[in-house]
C-alpha cells in the first residue's frame, strides 16, 4: 500500500525568506502524481503545485518549486519569497493510477508567516 | 465555471443517528471522491463514485454509504454515527478516462457528533 509521510507538523519562516517542506512517500508503481495542497483556515484545499512521476524536470509555480527525487522517494516544496497569504496547512498527497483513484495525504505540515 | 459545492456547512448530530451530506460536482466533471478529515490530521479517502456506480472504497464501514446521481452530484450518508465520525467531510471532483485528472475540492461539511 501507499503511504505519504511528513515529518515536519510546523515550521516557520520570516516573510520574505524562503522555506522547505519536506514529504516521503512509499508506493512500488511507476507511474503516479504527486501533489501538494494548501489548506487555509478557511478550509478550501488549493492546489499548489503537482509533479508526474515520468518527468525528470522538478515543476515550478510562480514562487512555488519542488525537488523531486523518484529513487528517494522524497517530493520537497520550496517557497521563495514568503508572503503573509502563505500562512496555511500544507498537504503532500499520492495519486496513483493515472491520478484517477483515491489521494492519499501525508498529516500536514503547519506553516506560519512572521512578519 | 461552477466550483466544487458542499452542504450543509455545518450540523451537530448525537451518537446513533443518521446524517446525509451532499456535494455538487464541478461542471463537466463526471467523478467524485469523499474524504474524511479528521481534526490535526490529513483528509482520508472513503470512496469514490463514477458514474453512479462506487469505483473504489477506502477503509471504512459499511455504515458510510454513498450514491452519484445522473447529473454528477453525489451524497454520502452515515448511519449508527458515532462519536469518531465527527470531521470535516471533503468532497472532490474530477474527470476520469483521461491521463491525468485533478481533483477540485469543495468546503467541506463539519460533522459534530455528540
């Protein structure tokens, strides 16, 4: 079975700064989505920024990039420039068989913005 | 574009009784997914619908129970609810039968069971 892990429940960063978050995942498929999702206090899960495993190019979003390592199974997203809007719950999530079945989510990583 | 919609925001029920939640799909999407979410923690997959008939089921009782209905909209409903069952329920829609399909979520309903 698939699992997502995030092992960082809260990190901060000045505004402006730039911050890692790290996610792990295990699946024995080859070919998968990986996606990272923004939850704010309002609850509304946004899509950030999502990865297909056949690309080697790590994808990018505006200040949003990830760092996506197949054989390590590792799928880090970095923020450059943080904002106060950044502040949220993030969720790493697995999508496997063509990102038509279920999402699996890691437990989050909270996000704090200090200005 | 309609997004994703989800009602009731809000309900408190007690232990034992029966809830229904509804979901309104994105407009052309032809598949939805309910998640659980449970509070500190990230959303959990229960099961997905495509057309009308459930494509997939996570790891949940039989007392979680759902329909898709012609136009793409779907309800989960929750008999014998117990105390564990309050969460905030996730609905997403897609479109399924392509390469790559994301999901769009909804608000969610926060379910309270006391």
């Amino acid at each position: 079975a698939q699992t997502v892990t995030q092992s960082q429940p809260e990190m901060s960063v000045q505004e402006a700064e730039t911050v890692t978050l790290s996610c792990t995942y295990d699946t024995s498929e080859s070919d998968y989505y990986l996606f990272w999702y923004k939850q704010p206090p309002s609850r509304q899960m946004i899509l950030v920024i999502r990865q297909e495993a056949y690309k080697q190019q790590n994808a990018t979003e505006n200040r949003f990039s990830v760092n996506f390592q197949k054989a390590a199974k590792s799928f880090s997203l970095k923020i450059s420039d943080s904002q106060l809007g950044d502040a949220a719950m993030y969720f790493c999530a697995y999508g496997g068989e063509g990102g038509t079945y279920k999402y699996i989510f890691g437990t989050g990583t909270r996000l704090k913005v200090l200005a | 574009e309609t997004g994703v919609t989800q009602s009731p925001t809000h309900l408190i029920k007690t232990r034992g009784q029966q809830v229904t939640l509804r979901c309104s799909s994105q407009s052309g999407h032809n598949t939805v997914s309910w998640y659980q979410q449970a509070l500190g923690q990230g959303p959990q997959f229960i099961f997905q619908y495509y057309r009308e008939e459930e494509n997939g089921r996570g790891n949940f009782p039989p007392r979680f129970s759902g329909l898709q209905f012609p136009n793409y909209s779907s309800e989960l409903n929750v008999n014998a609810l117990e105390l564990d069952d309050s969460a905030l329920y996730l609905c997403a829609s897609s479109t399924a039968g392509i390469s790559y399909n994301e999901q769009f979520f909804g608000p969610g309903t926060r379910l309270t069971v006391l």
